[in-house]
C-alpha cells in the first residue's frame, strides 16, 4: 500500500533487469530544497540510458520550476 498528499503523478514498476539510478535536485526556496531524481530502466539501455535518463528528468524538474508555482 502506498500513500501520498498532493502528488500529481505517480509510476511504479520493478524488474531484476532493471538499473536504478538517481540524482539530488535542488529546489531553493522550496520546503524540501533537494529531492531525489530517479531513473529505472533495462540494462539493455545501456551506456545511452545510463548518461542520459536521470540527467533529462533533473533537466525536465528545472524547466517546469521555472514555469510553475
């Protein structure tokens, strides 16, 4: 069972074949002011996966800041 006030979006999936990857984000000013990017993807993905899937969800988490409130 799983939990969570305002929480817009939400994904969970699991796999021994995963890799699992994740980033510290900085929100300045926020409540939490680093929050953890995560990424979770085959190993088949590899080194293309690897350097860039946790990298463009920190990039995503910084465009939408600067465009939300």
């Amino acid at each position: 069972r799983y939990s969570a006030q305002n929480v817009r979006d939400f994904a969970w999936a699991s796999s021994r074949k995963f890799a699992w990857d994740a980033q510290g984000h900085n929100q300045p000013g926020a409540q939490n002011e680093t929050v953890m990017a995560m990424s979770f993807y085959p190993k088949e993905g590899g080194e293309l996966w690897q350097k860039y899937s946790t990298a463009a969800v920190v990039h995503t988490m910084e465009v939408y800041s600067r465009f939300s409130f």
